[in-house]
C-alpha cells in the first residue's frame, strides 16, 4: 500500500511537472506571440516611416515643379518685356525716320526748306516744280533726262 501511495505521489508529482511544463510552454508561445506583435508593429511603423519620406519627396518634387514653371513663366515675361522693349524701339525708330523725311531732302540731305530749285535760285513757295522760269523769264517745262536729271531749255543738265 505504501508503494501504492509511492506511486500515486510521484504520478502526482509527474502530472505536476508536466503541467508545469505546459504553462511554461504556454508562456513560450505568450512571449514569442508578443514578440511576434511587436516586431509586426515596427515593420508597421517602418512602413509608416517610409511612406511619410515617399510623400515628403513627392512634396519636394511638386514644390520643384512649381519653382521650375514660375521661372519659365518670369523668363517668358522677360522675353514679352523684350519684344515689346524692341517694338517700342522700332516705333521710335519710325517716327525718327518721318521726321528726318520731313525735315530733310532725300536727294542732298540739306533741309527742305533751304533747298535750292534746280535752277540754283532760292525755292520760292509761289513757284511750282512745274512752273519754273528761266532767267530771262520764260516759263520751262519739267524736262528731264532718261536717268530722271532736269534739263534745262537746251537739253543741258542742271543738276551738280
């Protein structure tokens, strides 16, 4: 009877141990699960991280993109303040060409107003090119050469 109880004590006590062992295995598995949790949390958390970093660079991209179009739009402004800057120039250009067309002759460059008729004598605002007189006061017609040179009555050139 006494092995008996022997026996039933260290079944007891194996039954024990064994179930000592299942809780350790248990709390093995507990730990490893959290473990396991944990480390699924920082490959979250890196995850996180890195899609933060990818929007920050697409941020940065916009941000370039934007920067590279308000510079082409300054150089395009630029280039319009150009032209209109040249346009002006020409116009100036134009009106200073008309009033040398006006103030000078094309022909000799002196004034309009003091240039001689082709005769030599002074230009007289009553006369017309057509009704020039000669010196001994008769009238001439325009007669001019083939080139476009005034004659005088004998057929003569007058110009210098």
């Amino acid at each position: 009877m006494l092995l008996l109880l022997l026996l039933l004590l260290l079944l007891l006590l194996l039954l024990l141990l064994l179930l000592l062992l299942l809780l350790l295995q248990l709390l093995l598995l507990l730990l490893l699960l959290l473990l396991l949790l944990l480390l699924l949390l920082l490959l979250l958390l890196l995850l996180l991280l890195l899609l933060l970093l990818l929007l920050l660079l697409l941020l940065l991209l916009l941000l370039l993109l934007l920067l590279l179009l308000l510079l082409l739009l300054l150089l395009l402004l630029l280039l319009l303040l150009l032209l209109l800057l040249l346009l002006l120039l020409l116009l100036l250009l134009l009106l200073l060409r008309q009033l040398l067309i006006l103030h000078f002759d094309v022909d000799d460059g002196r004034p309009t107003d003091d240039r001689p008729m082709d005769d030599g004598r002074p230009r007289d605002d009553r006369c017309l090119d057509e009704e020039r007189t000669t010196l001994n006061g008769r009238q001439t017609d325009d007669r001019r050469t083939d080139d476009g040179r005034p004659t005088d009555d004998a057929g003569w050139t007058t110009d210098r």
